[in-house]
C-alpha cells in the first residue's frame, strides 16, 4: 500500500501547490488548476477510499471545490457572452457583463478568502 499513500500525497502536494498560486494570483487560469487538480484527486479518493481511508481530504476537497463552485460559474458565464456577443450587442448587454464582472470578482475574493484558510493534510 505504499504506492497508494505516495500517489495520494503526491496529489495532495499538487493541490497544496495550485492552492497558494491561486492565493498568489487569483486569475482564472489559476482558479482552473485549483480546481482540475482537486477533481482529479476527488475522483481518486473515491475510487480507492475502502482502501485509503482518507475520509479528511476527500471532505477538504469537496469543501475546496464548493468554495470555488460561483467564481468559476461567473467567470463561464461572462466568457460565453462576451465571446458570443457581436459589438453592437455589446452596448446593449453592458449593464448584464458588469454585473456578471462584480459576481466574478466577489466570488474570487470569497473563493481565496476561503481558500486561505484552507491546507490539504
């Protein structure tokens, strides 16, 4: 069971890693990497957890990806409309693209709010 106890630290080092860059340089790309990487041991933690008994970081990560659940919904949202608007639309659609922009950056900062006080052990 050796490997399995490097492979899940090894993953949870990843995490810990895309947490503090998130924390760093709270961007998009960065809140994509938080979250692909903690899916990606989500989805590892399930599939072996009568084996790794990892009940504390499936829960921190599962609380981690809820945390980041608004800021990336705004960030879609507001990249699908801004990419499928034409230029003309764009000044009808100001008002809903700002409001869309503020939810984004509120959720952001609860995101990293929440974040940093987060460490996956």
């Amino acid at each position: 069971m050796k490997w399995l106890a490097k492979t899940i630290d090894a993953e949870r080092r990843r995490l810990e890693r895309a947490r503090r860059r998130f924390l760093k340089n709270p961007e998009e790309e960065c809140l994509h990497d938080v979250r692909t990487t903690g899916r990606r041991l989500r989805s590892f933690l399930e599939d072996v957890r009568d084996l790794a008994g990892q009940k504390k970081l499936l829960r921190q990560v599962k609380r981690a990806a809820a945390f980041t659940d608004a800021a990336r919904d705004a960030a879609v949202l507001l990249a699908l409309l801004e990419r499928t608007l034409d230029e003309s639309e764009h000044v009808e659609a100001r008002a809903l693209l700002d409001q869309l922009r503020e939810r984004k950056q509120r959720a952001t900062t609860t995101a990293c709010k929440r974040l940093r006080r987060t460490k996956f052990s």
